[in-house]
C-alpha cells in the first residue's frame, strides 16, 4: 500500500489530520493500536480554545459542537471561600467552548467515515523505517499478518506511550520533563453542574475543579496523593471531600449522586525537541504533556495539526517547503508557552507536600492580586483563550 501521509495514532489528533488533509485532496491512512470503542470510550478534557473551534469547522466537523458545545466568557478561580471571575469576553473579547474530546472524536469518525477515510484498526507492532531517506514506509501486523505503507511521511500522532516520539534517535531527541507528586481524582455524574462556568478551587486541604460535560452530566476533581487508588473512594467520600474544598455557596447547591466513571489520573509536564525528524513529525501528546490545570492538553494537539495541515497542503500544492522545515520551531514556540502557563495554575493551585503555610499564604496573596489587577486578569485570560497561530 501507499500513501501520502501515513498517521500513526487514531484518536483527535491523527483524525483530526486525516480530515483536513483529505478536504486538500492529501491522502492518508490512519493506523491505530485500538478499537474505536476504546478510543471513543476515554474520558477526557472538556474545554476548547476558540481557535480549536474554528479548527474543527474548517475541517468540516463543528456542526454538532455548535448546537451543543457550551460558550463560557469566563471562569471562576476560589480561595478562602471566595470566588473571583475572570472575564474572558470583556479583557480579550474571545471566550471558549465546552465540548468534550469524546464528543469531538465521535464527530471526527464520523466525518472520516462518511469520506471514506482508511482508518485501520488493531494495527499492532507498529515500526517507522528509513524516515531519514527517500524510503520512508511503515510496517505493522494485524490478524497475524504483516503489512507495509510507502508513503511521503510519517505524522506520529500517537501519544505518550506511542512508538512514534522513540522512533526520533536518542542522540537527536532531547526530553525535559516534571513530574507533580500529586494526582486528580475525577468523577463524572449525571446531575447539574454546580456553576454554569468552571470553578478552580485553591484550599489547604488541596484543589478542586468542577466542570461539566452537559447541562445533565458533570466533571469533578479533587487533587489526591499518587498513593491513592480509586478503591480508595467512595462516593459519598468523595462528595464530602469535594464540598470541603469550594465555596460553601456552591457546596451548598451541588446535586450529589453515584458517579458513572471514576479514576485517577497523574499530573506530569514533558516535551520532546525536536518535533521534526526526517520524514517524520510529532504531534500531540507524543511531543508534549500538560498538568490540565490550564485546559491545554486538546487545544496544543489541535494547533500542532494547524501548523502540520498548513506545512503539508503548501508541500503539495505550491511545492513549498517552509513550513515543513519550519514545523518544529514554530510548534514548540507555542507549546513552551503553554506549558508555562499550565505549569503556573497548577503551581498557584495545588497544594504541595513541602509548601507549608508559607507556600498556602503565597498562593492566597497571588490570587488576592489576581482579584484587585486587571493586568493580571488579562494575563490570565489571555493565555486560557489560547495564544495566536
């Protein structure tokens, strides 16, 4: 088989690639570990930059999200059971959209489906070969068979864990990495979310988060020790814990109930430089991770595909190379700084085992400024919108 484009990784990144690439006339394939229930089966974040929006209607997929995303103009930060708004219409006249990545997933599917995109999946032993030649193919097997794509090049979209990031040598590939020694303990529930915009909660005792997915179906999070295990919680524990952490008015008004999924998930930060070798470009998570604090993990993805969609139709349509020997640097321009800004909630949020009441005191005055300077506001704003392509 041959391809232009040969995308490792089937869940928003890879798809969202194939979809774009394919309205340019760009031929691709999908390969993809999993079954599509598993991929459509992993809970995710909810919140998308507006220029992930306008990504997703470029690609022919916002229809659904339009009629049932949520906008939010704002959100709320809490500490010492007070809330302060950051209002994201009024400081940069932008706002985002609740939709989940689940729900973005589905519809990206669908859309391949419908153009009968080739997404193959249970592609095991996936292996990148000659990407610095003129050779470039990949082997995989399925049903106990081997099989190989010729193609252009190789788009590793295929996470943390993929095969794609290592296929980069070690003496090329450099890693910076943070591991926070916590974790997010998140629950969904079918009751109304307690606000109708996202509360960050900064407590002694240590974060809290409530989202929504639907104006019937809520996201939950309570920060917790990564010796926990979700055995470890009960329902009713978790909703005890949960109203100590907000603010009394909102604890008061939580609908409560048994929750239909619950699970821990560690907070790490990691990049990988560069994002570029050969034939071969990383995008997503296997370039990058952010703590979700900043609601960025999604969103970076979605402005990798931007700057590879872009790289890769000027390639093919005008014979222009720029971009693509420019994709790496102008990635990773973006994805430092969102990184920083999810490095500098989850810093001002989370409480920390060496902290002490010192460190609880400094997180306290940060958001006290936050609360009096319209400059730090719009710093803040300016960075939970999304920074420009």
């Amino acid at each position: 088989m041959h391809t232009q484009v040969c995308i490792i990784g089937g869940g928003p990144s890879g798809l969202l690639l194939s979809q774009l690439l394919h309205r340019e006339g760009i031929e691709t394939v999908v390969l993809e570990r999993r079954s599509r229930d598993h991929v459509l089966g992993r809970i995710r974040a909810g919140v998308l930059e507006w220029g992930t929006v306008d990504l997703l209607r470029a690609a022919g997929v916002g229809e659904r999200m339009d009629a049932e995303g949520f906008v939010h103009d704002g959100t709320l930060l809490a500490a010492q059971n007070r809330t302060i708004r950051i209002d994201f219409r009024r400081l940069t006249g932008k706002s985002v959209m609740v939709y989940g990545q689940t729900e973005v997933t589905a519809d990206l599917y669908a859309a391949r489906d419908a153009a009968g995109g080739c997404v193959i999946h249970g592609a095991e032993d996936v292996a990148l070969h000659d990407l610095d030649g003129d050779g470039a193919h990949v082997t995989y097997r399925r049903d106990g068979q081997e099989h190989r794509i010729a193609c252009d090049f190789v788009a590793g979209c295929d996470g943390f864990h993929g095969v794609s990031r290592q296929a980069i040598p070690a003496s090329v590939r450099r890693e910076f990495e943070r591991v926070y020694p916590f974790g997010w303990l998140g629950v969904l529930s079918r009751t109304a979310p307690v606000e109708d915009e996202l509360i960050y909660a900064n407590h002694e005792r240590g974060f809290a988060l409530c989202s929504m997915r639907n104006a019937r179906l809520a996201r939950y999070y309570v920060q917790v020790p990564l010796s926990d295990k979700v055995e470890d919680w009960s329902d009713d524990a978790f909703w005890t814990e949960l109203k100590r952490r907000i603010p009394a008015e909102a604890a008061d008004r939580l609908e409560t109930g048994p929750t239909i999924e619950k699970s821990i998930a560690p907070l790490r930060s990691f990049v990988c430089e560069p994002m570029r070798w050969g034939r071969l470009f990383l995008a997503g998570d296997a370039a990058h991770i952010v703590p979700p604090t900043g609601a960025k993990g999604l969103n970076l993805a979605a402005s990798d595909i931007f700057y590879l969609w872009h790289a890769l139709r000027d390639h093919y349509r005008d014979g222009d190379a720029a971009g693509l020997e420019g994709y790496s640097a102008r990635a990773l321009a973006r994805v430092w700084k969102s990184e920083r800004f999810s490095w500098s909630m989850t810093n001002l949020l989370h409480r920390f085992p060496d902290q002490g009441d010192f460190g609880q005191r400094m997180q306290e005055s940060e958001l006290d400024y936050l609360e009096s300077s319209e400059a730090a506001q719009t710093a803040l704003a300016e960075n939970y919108v999304g920074l420009p392509y």
